[in-house]
C-alpha cells in the first residue's frame, strides 16, 4: 500500500503541464499516472497545481554581524520557506578571518541539524585564501559541498582580490564544483561612501548612490573575465539592472559559462523605496541596492526570455526595530527578508504574463536544482524523485501583511501587495509539512543534502 496518493492535480514541471495523480511511498514519488490504487492518506488536488518544491539557493539564515543578529534560525526561517512552498534551500557557510573551511561548516552544520524543516545544504564563502584552505576547498565537492561564494564587495571584511578569485575558479574548474559571485565594485563602493560620509549625506537615499549600476557592472564584466581565464563557470548572484545584464550577455557572446540570478525584491521595489519616511527607507537597504523601474521591467523581461536563470529570496532578516532602524546609512545592517514571500511574489509574473507557470517552476525550482547539484531528486515531479511537492492554488488571493506571515522578522518588504497564487499544502519527502498556509511538521525533519557536482 502507498504511504500516500495525491488526486486530480494538473501537474506542473518545467518541461510541461499534464493532467496526473501522484503515489508516494516513503519518501519517494513512486507513480505517475490515473488509476493509482489507494494510500493510507489520499489528498484531493483538484483546481490546483502540483508542483515540484521550491529551491531557495541564496538565503543567509542565523547570520551574526558585529552588533546584528538575523531574525530567523534554521527552525523559523525553513518554517517561513515552508510555508512560502520552498522545501531546500542552500544557505551560505560564512568562513571567518583565520578560521579552516571545516571549522566553518561545523558551525553552520550545528546551527542547522535539529531545527532545519526543509532539506538544506552549503556554499563556502571563502574569505581567507591561503595553501591550506586551497587544499581543503579542492575536497570539498568529495562532501556534497559543491558551490563556492567570492565576495567582490565589503572591503576590509569578506571582500577578495582577483588572485583569490582566479585560484577559487581553477579549484572549481578541476573539481566540478560552481562560484558564486558577488559582484560589486568594493573599492568604489567604499571610497564613494568614504566621500558622502565627509559630506554628510547620511540619508538612507545615499545607500544607492553610494552603489551606482557602474558599481555592479563593471565587477560583473571583471568576474566574468576571471572565470573565463580560468575556464570555468560562474553564476552572479543579486543581478539588479540593464547594465550588468549587458556584461552578462557580453560574457555569453565568448562562449563564458555564465549563470545569473536575481532576487524578489528586485522585482518589486526601486530605488524611491529607500526615501521612504519615518526611517522605513531602511527596510530597503539591500546590496546591490534597488534600482529603478526600468530595471525592474529588464529583470522581468529577463527571467522571460531566458537571460536570468534563478529567482533566489537573499533572505537576511535583520530585524527593522534595534538594527535596521537607523538614521546614517553606513550604520544599516544590509539586507532583507523574503524567504516566504519569494514564491508568491515571483508567481505574480505568471499573472502579468511576464511566462508561463512552466517556467516559474524552473525559476524558483528546477534550475536552482539542476545548477547546485540537487536534481535529480529535487526540482521535478518525477518517479524517482524526492517526494518534495507542492499543492498550489492559482486562483486564491490574498493581501501580503506582517501579521499573516510565519517568519519571525517584524516586516516584509511586500506589505500590502495584493497577490493571487498562494501554496496550499507541502510536502517534504512525503510528510506533509504545511495545511492550510500553517506549518505541521515537526522541529528537525530537514536534512542535510549532499550535492553532486557541477554539470552543464
Ligand atoms: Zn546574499
């Protein structure tokens, strides 16, 4: 007898839509097809989409900072994706100044098992380059860790130099493995806040003019540059206006391996959100920042046509009273919630016609799989496959707002948006792990995935 059978869905993967019920045994899709004979528990899926669970690849939980504190822990924060309809995500592994790469992932290993409730795995941020961490970043695909992050912003602190760069991308080159970039211009950025400080111009407003698309462009040109010297792929995290998606498609045109991101706030608020009053304009503060609404219009042209790969949330919940709510602009921890939100807020271009619900799931689901090594258990509704699902309603509507929200962060950047498309009920390896827009399961049911290599 199956564990459990899922009716009269209209299944959704990125390769196409088909009418189909679902048998789960165990953990694992085990049919696919009609006359699927009974479970011990049956879900009734008609009017609704079956989709594959959602991929959240970018997503900064238990982060501290000097002074800051994230919001979310590896329990509220998978119970906020969870209930958003993401069932993995893959958080990034922050290695201090002097600190091994092992030392790093113990510390995020410890932060996560026993509270995690998606599955989840790790990118090594690598921060310190030296003969030893080369070394050890080189065995690290061997363990399921097969994504490195660069930072090319926040000088003295997790900025790198291009030599680090070039080493990171000839270990990931021989090893299988994918750098993630961070492509701002940190220099720039540091010496145009440096001169704005000595003005001063503290408003929150000077956060993106301290950061001006050039800031982002000509790193993302530089990154791309740097990869392809060495051979090997990179994917830009964040990507946030026409100007870096030119060096993106610039970097194509030469055959370079290049795989771009953007994030949901990108795909709703600008620039002008920053100059909100009453210190709001904070809540915005996110690297690179917001830029305008006709970088708005590319990013979602762009996920349309095929140019943007990713919709990731960049989730970073410092909380908006005690730590975003700040007067100068250098003081205001960066970063935004959004782990929730960004499946719900990303559908909303199925409903503008920006694509169809096909390539929403590759968006949000298949591709982030695909790319970090997760597929073929997650990212499609298939026999073999994790029983991650998805039960989504296209026709519920509802009113973004704080209180209606699972996370544990005081605000959402989408207060107020008015959306239609909302998750139903999840399923994680055949538990079902949210009814109703609630989280049911239990504190620790995620696990922490080994991925494989990178594959193109
Ligand atoms: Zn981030």
């Amino acid at each position: 007898m199956l564990d459990l059978v899922i009716r009269n869905g209209l299944v959704v993967n990125a390769g196409g839509t088909q009418r189909a019920d679902i048998g789960v045994a165990g953990e694992t899709i085990v049919q696919l097809g009609r006359d699927i004979a009974g479970a011990t528990r049956e879900i009734d899926a008609a009017g609704l989409y079956v989709m594959p669970g959602g991929v959240d690849v970018h997503t900064h939980l238990d982060l501290d900072l000097p002074g800051f504190q994230t919001a979310e822990d590896f329990r509220s924060g998978t119970v906020a994706a969870a209930c958003g309809g993401t069932t993995t995500i893959v958080d990034f592994c922050q290695q201090r100044h002097g600190q091994s790469l092992r030392e790093a992932l113990d510390i995020w290993q410890a932060k996560a098992a026993g509270k995690a409730v998606t599955d989840y795995g790790f990118h090594i941020v690598v921060t310190d380059m030296n003969a030893d961490v080369e070394k050890e970043l080189a065995g690290l695909p061997a363990q399921g860790v097969t994504s490195f992050k660069l930072f090319m912003a926040y000088k003295d602190a997790q900025m790198v130099d291009d030599r680090t760069m070039l080493r990171t991308f000839d270990v990931a080159r021989r090893e299988g493995a994918l750098v993630m970039v961070h492509a701002e211009n940190g220099d720039a950025a540091d010496y145009l806040i440096e001169k704005a400080v000595a003005a001063g111009n503290l408003s929150t407003f000077n956060h993106a003019l301290t950061r001006p698309p050039r800031v982002e462009s000509e790193a993302t040109g530089r990154a791309i540059a740097l990869a392809e010297m060495a051979g090997a792929p990179v994917y830009i995290v964040h990507l946030t206006c026409g100007d870096a998606l030119d060096a993106v498609i610039a970097g194509r045109r030469r055959n370079v391996d290049v795989i771009a991101e953007t994030c949901t706030h990108y795909l709703f608020g600008t620039q002008d959100d920053l100059a909100r009053p009453d210190f709001e304009g904070a809540k915005w503060v996110l690297t690179p920042p917001l830029r305008t609404r006709k970088d708005q219009e590319l990013l979602w042209q762009s996920l349309g046509n095929g140019t943007l790969s990713v919709v990731s949330s960049d989730d970073a919940s410092w909380p908006f009273e005690g730590q975003k709510r700040q007067a100068d602009f250098t003081r205001i921890p960066n970063g935004a919630p959004g782990i929730e939100e960004r499946m719900i807020m990303t559908y909303q271009g199925v409903n503008r016609g920006h694509f169809n619900v096909n390539r929403f799931v590759e968006i949000v689901s298949t591709n982030p799989a695909c790319l970090f090594g997760l597929a073929p258990k997650k990212g499609a509704v298939a026999v073999g496959a994790d029983a991650d699902i998805v039960l989504w309603d296209p026709e519920a509507e509802t009113v973004i707002t704080q209180s209606k929200l699972n996370h544990a962060v005081d605000f959402t950047l989408f207060e107020g948006q008015k959306v239609k498309g909302l998750p139903r009920c999840v399923v994680r390896r055949g538990e079902v792990i949210v009814e109703n827009g609630r989280f049911c399961g239990a504190t620790g049911g995620g696990r922490f995935i080994r991925r494989s290599r990178y594959r193109r």
